[in-house]
C-alpha cells in the first residue's frame, strides 16, 4: 500500500504537515470518523463535524470522507466557513 499524508489547506494552498505509512490508512481513517461521529462502514460520502482542542485553542472542524476507489478512501478536514482567516 502507498503511504500517505496528511494536508491542510492555508490560503488556497494544501501544505502537507505530516507523513505516515499506507498500512495506518485505515486506522486513521476509521479514527477520524469515530471523531466526526460518522458511520465505520464503507458509504460512497459522509459529512460530519467534531470538535478538538489543540495548543488550548478550541476548533470546530468540518469532515468529508469520499470513496477514491473500491478499496481506498480520502478525508477532508476544515474549519466551517465562518471560521477560517487569512
């Protein structure tokens, strides 16, 4: 399996903040939906939210995950629109 990474958009450019081996896609994909109390299950797309605190700052953040393929899925991660700044 391919390894994989984890991006977050700024200013209209995605910066990768972290890279892990393909064998963990599953399990953060799976982690991340448990977060976005979304369903476990394989679904074509979901939609969810969850909320974190991070460096003591809380953060709503916003939650895609798409199919990519049979076997594959991708996670989007944001901040609701009326959140994000420049």
């Amino acid at each position: 399996m391919k390894d994989g990474s984890l991006r977050v958009e700024r200013n209209g450019e995605w910066e990768e903040i972290m890279h892990y081996p393909g064998q963990m896609h599953r399990a953060i994909v799976s982690r991340l939906k448990i977060m976005g109390n979304l369903k476990i299950d394989r679904r074509p797309s979901q939609k969810g939210e969850m909320h974190i605190v991070f460096s003591g700052q809380e953060i709503d953040l916003e939650i895609e995950v798409r199919r990519l393929s049979d076997d594959e899925e991708g996670v989007s991660l944001g901040l609701p629109r009326v959140q994000r700044r420049s």
